[in-house]
C-alpha cells in the first residue's frame, strides 16, 4: 500500500458543524487537501501542541506521552490506512524494546499522539485519491494543460442520464465555492455526498 506523507494545514469550524471540527492535512508533495471531521475535544488537543501551550492539567494525549516515555515506548509514524462509510481509520506505528507494533486508533487520536511524538503523518494513496481535493484553480489548470482527459470526462458524462448529471455539476460547483470560502468541513460534506451520487451512477450502468 503506498503511503503518502501530510502535514496539518489547520482546523477550522463553522456553525453547522455542532461543536465538530475539520482537521485539514495537505499532502507534502502534491497539491490535494483531506479534509476530516473530528470532535471538538481531539480540535483542541492538537491546537494546544500546535501552538504550543501547555495546559494547566495534562491531557489524555499528553498523559500517553508522559507513560511512553516512561517506559522507553516511541511512536515512529500514523498511518491513515482505511476508509468505509465515509469513516477514517487509522494505525499509531509503535516500538518499543525492537519490536513494532501498530495499534488501531481514530485519526484524530493518532494526530494528536503524532504532534506530541513529532512523528511522521501519513495517508494511503487510495484514501487521497478518494476524499482528497484540489483547490479549483488547480483544477482548471490541470483540466487546460489535458484536453484529451478533458474530451473522455465530458463524454462519460454525456452517457449519464441527465438528472445526474445536473446534481453533480450542482454539487461540483457548490464544492468550488466551499473550497474558495475555506470552508472546508461543508466541502468534505459535499464530497461525501457526491461520491455517494457516483457510485450509485455506476451501480446503475
């Protein structure tokens, strides 16, 4: 499985998201976004170590590191290995005394253990290639720089029936905007629903 390396970009909220947060990662080298929606507590979590602040009273991630440490445990990278129903999983890479061991943990648990650890995020290939996005303007520089591809895509979506069609020209045009408004958890939203839309196109050909 070929993995790709992130780095956090930031998290952002919006009214609509009842206390949830997105957390963005951008691949490090590429141009796509991952936006994941998170709980407002693991939110917060990773900002105090981002910015570095120190809360008065550990938090649980902070007490993970106090014990591995204590016990000469070191966490050598996360792995955002799996999605299913529009659910991330994760793997927190571990060794201690030689041995590795990968431990199954949500993606803004393993995050937040990562920035503690400075260790290396990662992301599989197959995930970014699903939920990952790309800001529109790159988009259409792509889309110029590949007529042909161009050409294939409008054929494939001439053959779909034009109800379709139109919601996901619909949605593709709410999901640029939500992009440029940075507004990234009702882009993630979107995204979600669009490749619900996709798929039962090709369920139905």
């Amino acid at each position: 499985m070929h993995k790709l390396q992130v780095d956090i970009l930031g998290l952002s909220t919006s009214p609509h998201t009842n206390g949830a947060y997105a957390l963005i990662l951008y691949e490090v080298e590429g141009k796509r976004k991952l936006p994941i929606i998170i709980g407002g507590f693991e939110a917060q979590a990773i900002a105090l170590k981002l910015e570095n602040i120190k809360p008065p009273r550990p938090f649980t991630h902070d007490l993970f590191k106090q014990v591995a440490d204590a016990f000469d445990l070191h966490v050598n990278e996360v792995f955002i290995d799996e999605l299913h129903n529009e659910t991330f999983y994760a793997k927190v890479i571990c060794e201690m005394n030689g041995v590795v061991h990968e431990i199954d943990a949500r993606p803004s648990d393993a995050i937040a253990i990562a920035v503690r650890f400075s260790a290396p995020i990662y992301v599989s290939e197959e995930i970014m290639n699903e939920a990952g996005i790309v800001e529109e303007r790159q988009k259409e520089e792509e889309e110029e720089s590949s007529p042909a591809d161009e050409v294939v895509e409008q054929q494939e979506r001439e053959e779909q029936p034009v109800q379709r069609e139109s919601r996901a020209a619909e949605l593709d045009r709410k999901l640029a905007d939500a992009i440029n408004r940075e507004d990234y958890e009702e882009a993630a939203r979107i995204r979600d629903e669009l490749s619900r839309l996709r798929e039962g196109g090709e369920s139905s050909l």
